[in-house]
C-alpha cells in the first residue's frame, strides 16, 4: 500500500520553507512530507530525517536513501538536540511532527501493529526496547491492562478485555495480533468489535513505545534548537496526543517566547478524507518561536547603548 501524507498542503504551507533553509522530519515514515518541503527549499536546503524504526529506514527505495539532501538518522527524535549537534545542523526553518503510522507499518513490518493479520504481537519501533505488545498482555495484571485501554485508546470495554486476556493467558499465552483479536470480539461483540480492536492495538502500541513520554520530551528538545521565526508543526491521531501538544504549545505562548500560527488546530478536508480514511482523526496544530520579552529588551537596550556610543556630529554651545 502507498503512504499517504496527511495534511500535506496544509503542513507544506505552515512551515513555509523557502530556498536554502533546512528543515528536520522527527518522525520520516516514507517521507512524504519531507520530499514536498525539499521541492520548496531547493537547491540547497536539506531534511534531517529521523526515524526511530531502523528497519523501516531499510525498507525505503534505494533513490530515496541516496537523496543528496536528505541526512538520515535512525534514532528516537527525543535525543534531538544531540542529533544535531553531532550532525551539525543549523539553518533551521523548523520541524516536523507527524505522529501517525506509516502504512508500511500496518501493511508490511510484519510487527502485529494491525489486527487484521494474524503476526506476530511485537509492535516495538525500535527492537532495542524491552517490552513486546506480547509481554504486556502476558505480564501485566489486569488493572493495569484496563488503565492502558482505558487511558490510551479510550475503549469502553477496557475493563471487560482486559479481564478476558488475564483468563486466556493463563490457559495459553497471547503471542499473535490473531489471537487478541479473537479476545476483543467476543467481548465487544460482532457489531463494534473492530473499533474496539483499532482501540485497543493502538494503545497497546503507544504504551509499548512510550509514545506520549518522547512527545512530552520532543516538542521542547525541537523548540530549544529553532531560532526565532522558526516553527513547529505537529500532526497528531489521538485525542491524548493532541491535548499534551496543546498543553506545550500554551505554555510556551504564556511565556512569551512563541505563539500559534492558526488559532485552531487544522483538520482534513472531506475530500482528502475520502482519498485517505486515515486521515480522518488528523489535526494539526503550529507553533512559532518569538523573542521573549527579556531577549527584546536586552536587544532593546543593546540598540541605545550602541546609538549612544556612536550618536553622531554634536552641537557645541559656547558661553
């Protein structure tokens, strides 16, 4: 299946690159809007494209892993001011979020992130972390499990599910996406078992990435190595992801050292909804870095130093 880039246009836009700045993609996928934003920013402009699933990097075509303006680094985008640092990066005209799953994930990782195919239930991004989708299920106590269901995929049937998966593991342990689904249709019933199910994959994928944590530590890391001007743009799927973006965004609002570029976040259009059903749950949401107050001032005072240092001829009165 072909990646769609979600709010494409709209994301394009609100960065606004322009010839020769260099922008960062914390979350490249296929690189969708990577490739859109390096059309505007040629000749020179380049993408620093991070990844944190290396075998997704892997599985990009060969043209596009030889893009001379594309830096790949497969890493969590939370050490992205180190990223930088060590790639020397600058130039910056912003930074992308993109928080959704890329279709090679659901269709071809073979990681159990869909419910549909019956695989393995790994769904790590990174095979370095310690804990499977499996070893939760299998490991956690069932309060625990309901908490996950509950709070990241809002699942009304969480404490149900999470109830049946601690009875089935211990005649047999869950090892594949087949077998959990098998759980959430007799519990959430033949109607609405497959919303259940999206629900519940995907918490179980946002706990077992730590999701929400690297969001909470991203978005400032991304904030700390733009220059005033630069922007952030940040497209998020869940309603728990959102609310931490807006929480971050307000906060550097209230501070004075930024501001929203749209004062609601952007959704998708009917149309682009229809192409691509995935973007239904899309907003996204836009920062711009200011001057605080302190840097003005001081920038300010720094001006009528410099004036008076140097103001020019001066008329001598005799007496």
């Amino acid at each position: 299946m072909v990646h769609i880039p979600v709010l494409l246009n709209e994301t394009v836009a609100a960065l606004n690159p322009k010839p020769g700045e260099n922008f960062i993609d914390c979350t490249f996928g296929r690189g969708g809007h990577s490739l859109a934003i390096l059309e505007r920013t040629a000749p020179q402009g380049r993408i620093l494209a991070i990844e944190r699933d290396a075998e997704s990097l892997s599985a990009l075509p060969q043209e596009l892993k030889e893009h001379p303006r594309i830096v790949f680094v497969g890493a969590s985008y939370v050490d992205l001011g180190e990223i930088v640092r060590e790639k020397e990066f600058e130039n910056i005209g912003g930074v992308l979020f993109d928080l959704g799953m890329s279709s090679w994930h659901l269709e071809e990782s073979g990681k159990g992130f869909a419910f549909s195919r019956d695989e393995l239930l790994d769904m790590r991004y990174d095979r370095k972390s310690p804990l499977t989708a499996a070893d939760i299920l299998n490991r956690f106590p069932a309060a625990e499990l309901r908490n996950i269901f509950q709070n990241y995929g809002q699942e009304k049937t969480a404490g149900k599910i999470a109830a049946a998966v601690e009875r089935e593991r211990k005649k047999k342990e869950i090892a594949t996406a087949g077998q959990l689904a098998k759980i959430i249709e007799r519990e959430a019933g033949a109607r609405r078992w497959r919303a259940a199910a999206a629900r519940i994959f995907q918490a179980l994928r946002i706990q077992v990435n730590c999701e929400f944590e690297h969001i909470e530590k991203g978005i400032p890391a991304a904030f700390e190595i733009i220059a005033p001007g630069g922007r952030i743009a940040v497209i998020t799927f869940h309603s728990g992801e959102d609310r931490i973006v807006k929480n971050i965004f307000r906060d550097f609002c209230r501070s004075g050292k930024a501001k929203t570029v749209y004062p609601k976040p952007m959704a998708p259009s009917e149309a682009e909804i229809n192409r691509n059903p995935r973007a239904r749950s899309a907003k996204l949401r836009v920062l711009e870095k200011v001057l605080a107050a302190e840097e003005r001032n001081a920038n300010d005072n720094q001006h009528y130093e410099q004036k008076n240092k140097n103001p020019g001829k001066k008329h001598c009165f005799q007496f």
